[in-house]
C-alpha cells in the first residue's frame, strides 16, 4: 500500500513538472503616458471674468432664444449683486498708492486697470484678481509583475492680485481608469501665504470614487491669503489601465478653473 501511494505521488510529480508553465501576465512593463491624450492641463480665470461668465450662462438658460427675461429672478439678483460688489472692490482698490496694490501681489497690467478703471466690464476684467493652476500627470505605467497601472500627478496653481471673495477654496485630484478603479496610496498638499508661511494636509478628504479634496480658508488679512499651492497625488489600479486624469475645482466662491 505505501509502495502505491508513492508511485501515485510520483505521477502526479511527474505530471506536474511535464505541464508547461505560462507566464502569468501577457502584458510587458510599459509607459502608458501617450495614451493620455492631454496629461498637461491648464487653467487661468479671473474673479470678475468668472462673475461675467455666470451671468452668460444664465442669459442663456433662461432666454433660449428669446431677447428678455426675468430681471427679478434670485439667481440673476445674486449674479448682479457681485457684479456690483466686485467693482465696488475696484474703486476701493483705485484709492491705494501703487506700491500698496504691488503689496497686494497685482502686477503691472492689473494695477494700470485698477488706476484707469471707469466702471467698464473689460476694465473690470484687466483689474481682476486672476488664478492660475497646471494639471499634470508625472507618472502612467503599467507593470506587469503585479499587473497594475501606477499614477502620479500633481495640481499647482497661484493669484496674482489679492481675490476679493474670502471664503473656503476646495482643491482635488480625481483619476479615471478604463479598465479599473483607481484606488489611492498617497497624497498631500501645501498653502503657501503672502506672509511665506506654509500650510499642509488641511481638511483632506478622499472620496474612493472621486478622489482626494483639500480645503483651506483665505484669510481676511492680505498676508494670509493663499498665493500659491500644490497638490500631489498618487493611485493604482488593477490591470492595464488606458485612462486619464480628470480635473476637480479651485473654488473662490464664484471663481471656477
């Protein structure tokens, strides 16, 4: 009985060693980068351009085709009454000497605007507190001994001029595979003031289906209102992905990138 059961042992041994071994994945290492078709994004909008670009939009909602519409609808209230508050914003701005408005970060463009500034949309526009942010997919390969997609990017992005709208700003990072999830392993962030001090990792939230979201506050003091801030974001996901970085929001109330 022993003998059988080792020559049966020796068969299945046998059996084994004669079965042809197959590598696991088809797929070889690759760099995946080109099959993004923008890995680089970028952004620039202004506060009053953003306001203007509201107003255009709801014209063209509620119109659709038609010259007239509602002058007393909330929306269209709430549209005007930034519009209003903004160029306010400007004249106030008008009354400090050039170096105090180089202080408040506007540069020469902006400053000659706000000195000229006559009531005007385009001045108003020229004036404006303007951000912009860079988008940009650092990493996208594909390797095949753990069969998954590795992806890297990162979200930077700075006013030039001091933003009259103070409130929260939300900055994110969301991937999209088309293959799999994206699922997170790393991601950080860091506010840089006027002042030169930094900020990092405030109020972080990773949402597994949208990606990570920081939020930070802009300070009623122009030395801590943000002047610049990068993002970095780091996910994986199952298999050989072809997918694509998808942009979220910076969020100065009526400023949308």
């Amino acid at each position: 009985m022993k003998c059988k059961s080792i020559k049966i042992l020796l068969s299945f041994l046998l059996c084994a060693l004669l079965i042809p071994v197959f590598p696991v994945s088809a797929f070889e290492d690759e760099n995946l980068l080109s099959t993004v078709s923008e890995p680089t994004k970028h952004y620039q909008v202004s506060e009053y351009g953003a306001i203007m670009q509201k107003l255009t939009d709801y014209k063209r909602s509620k119109t659709k085709g038609i010259s007239s519409f509602n002058s007393q609808d909330d929306e269209l209230l709430e549209i005007m009454k930034e519009r209003k508050e903004y160029q306010d914003y400007i004249y106030k701005l008008k009354e400090l000497s050039e170096t105090e408005l180089i202080d408040l970060n506007f540069d020469n463009n902006q400053i000659n605007a706000i000195k000229n500034f006559d009531g005007s949309d385009e001045m108003a526009t020229r004036a404006s507190a303007t951000i912009s942010a860079t988008l940009k997919l650092t990493k996208f390969n594909y390797t095949a001994s753990d069969n998954r997609t590795h992806a890297s990017a990162t979200f930077s992005g700075s006013w030039k001029g001091t933003p009259f709208f103070r409130q929260q700003d939300t900055i994110g990072i969301g991937m999209i595979g088309s293959l799999s999830r994206f699922v997170k392993k790393s991601s950080s962030n860091a506010i840089t003031h006027y002042d030169g001090s930094v900020v990092r990792n405030t109020y972080g939230e990773y949402k597994s289906s949208a990606g990570q979201t920081y939020k930070f506050g802009i300070g009623s003091d122009p030395a801590h209102v943000f002047k610049k801030f990068t993002m970095t974001y780091t996910a994986d996901a199952d298999g050989k992905n072809h997918g694509e970085i998808e942009w979220k929001k910076i969020l100065p109330r009526s400023t949308y990138i």
